[in-house]
C-alpha cells in the first residue's frame, strides 16, 4: 500500500508514484493524472474527432473508465499509453456507433471530393476527408509520434494495414492540403 | 504537453510540423470541473449498484431459503430412515460376512497378505 502524499506533494511528485497511488484507490492522485494528462488526450481525440466537445466528450469518457479500471494496470509506467489506447477505443467505438453517417458523407465525396471540402480547410478538415481507419494511423503517427509497430498494438490493425494506411493517408493529406494552398506542404 | 520526438519509421517531415503546430494548449479548468461532476455521478451510480446487488441477494436468500430447508430437512429424514436400516443390516450376521469379505478384499489389493 503506497501512502497518500500530503496536500501540494501530488503536483510535483513523478507520475510513477501518482499512478502507484492511483492505483491504490487515491482519488485525489487519480486527480492529478487526469490535469497532467487531459491535454494530451484531449488534442489527440480532437484530430480524431475534428469537434471539440465531441472530443472532450470521448476525453471524459476516457478519463471515468480509467478511473474506474485503473486497478486492472498491470504496470505504472504503462499508464500514458494505456489511456490512450483507452481513448482510441472510446472514439472508435463512437465512429462504429455512427458509421452510417459517415458512409454518406464518404459517398458525397467521392462524387466531388475536392469541391465539398469547405474552403476553410484545415489540418481536421483534411483529417476528415480521410476515412476513420487511415486517420486513426495518420494521427497516431504524426500526432502521438508512434511507430508502425505501436499503431498497430494500440488500434488492434494488422501491421502491413497500418504501413499502407500511412503511406496512403499521408499522400492524400498533402494532396488534400495542397488543393487548399497550405504553405506547409507545397 | 508532451513533444514528439520519437519517429521508429519513415514519416513526412512537413505534416509533422504541421500537426506539431496544430497541437493546442487547452483551457483545463471547465474540463476538470465537468470530469470531477462525471466522476462523482459514476461513484454514485456504482453505490447505487451496489446496494441493488445486496438487496436483491437478501431478496433471492428469503425466497429460496425456506424451500432449501425444506429440502434439506427431507434429506436428513431420509438418511435417517436409510441408516437405520444399513445399521440393522451391519450388525446381522450377512452385515458381518460381507463386512469381512470387503476387508479381505482391500488387504488383497493393498498386497498386506503378500509373502515377502
């Protein structure tokens, strides 16, 4: 049993200890994971999601469930990566649970996919041209700076999929981005 | 916030730096507040479960513990009948004979009547 930390102790304290004390049922630890960890969750569901509060949603979500199953850690330094593939779960879970909407919007595309795209187009706007697969691995590469190997742990993806998806996601990404004038890829 | 540096395979270095300018600093404290809300709605709900679980094993235990009784109480009956006449049976001459002939039967088996 790790002993609780006194009152401030928490902010400074290394993550290896706070997730200890997590683990052993402190709330207020849990707490502190959630404020040192809320940034890092929350942008990675808001490339994924491209709607803030359906992002912060999923993030809440995210964070509950950690709370809830945190006993089931196997090991502390294993907590950031956890809770991210907790996070990937929750937004695939929600882009299976709202597949048909996104069919249709996939069909509309694929009738005119340059001319739909708003012309505010941005780096969401053009994670959103891709389908939810492909923009799972372009964000968890080039947003989480994970290797093919680690995608495919954290999306449950076949590697030779995640490797195709990546090379396939990034070059339709430069093309979207491209076609809308954006400086950083041309 | 953390920063990316560890790329294990080949990636395009300009959607890099693009997601690397992408990545905002978010306002925490409305988030926090609301987490702290849904976390304290969660830990309700799973008192609320757990009290609903002890009243429906203390519902189930009064319904099913009278016929289990009941059961049980036959039961013994039951064995007590039987025993009385095992008991009967054991200490009538064929009781002794058939007793005697399953330990001549286990000494075999165990070779104790073996010569050595």
């Amino acid at each position: 049993m790790t002993p609780a930390l006194p009152g401030g102790a928490l902010a400074a304290a290394n993550e290896t200890t706070v997730v200890l004390l997590a683990m052993n049922g402190d709330d207020e630890a849990y707490g502190e994971l959630v404020r040192r960890r809320q940034g890092a969750i929350r942008n990675l569901l808001r490339r994924l999601t491209r709607e803030g509060s359906l992002a912060d949603d999923l993030a809440q979500q995210t964070f509950v469930h950690g709370w809830q199953s945190i006993r089931a850690l196997k090991s502390p330094g294993a907590f950031g990566g956890w809770l991210r593939k907790l996070a990937v779960n929750f937004w695939l879970q929600h882009a299976r649970s709202s597949r048909q909407e996104v069919a249709l919007d996939e069909d509309l595309r694929a009738e005119n996919p340059v001319a739909s795209v708003s012309r505010q187009l941005d780096l969401d706007a053009a994670l959103a041209q891709l389908p939810s697969d492909v923009r799972l691995c372009i964000v968890l590469a080039y947003n989480e700076g994970m290797s093919h190997g680690e995608i495919s742990q954290t999306a449950s993806i076949p590697l030779g999929t995640v490797k195709s998806h990546i090379t396939r996601g990034s070059a339709r990404l430069r093309e979207l981005l491209h076609a809308y004038g954006d400086a950083h890829v041309q | 916030m953390p920063t990316v540096t560890r790329m294990s395979n080949e990636i395009d270095d300009r959607l890099l730096a693009l997601f690397a300018e992408a990545r905002q600093t978010l306002p925490d404290a409305e988030f926090l507040q609301s987490f702290l809300a849904r976390m304290e709605r969660a830990r309700r709900r799973q008192r609320l479960r757990r009290i609903a679980a002890v009243v429906l094993l203390g519902l189930l235990a009064a319904w099913v513990t009278p016929s289990i009784l009941a059961t049980t109480a036959a039961v013994a009956q039951a064995v007590g009948e039987q025993s009385r006449s095992y008991g009967a049976l054991v200490i009538s001459p064929a009781g002794w004979g058939i007793s005697m002939l399953i330990g001549f039967i286990v000494l075999l088996r165990t070779g104790a009547l073996r010569r050595r």
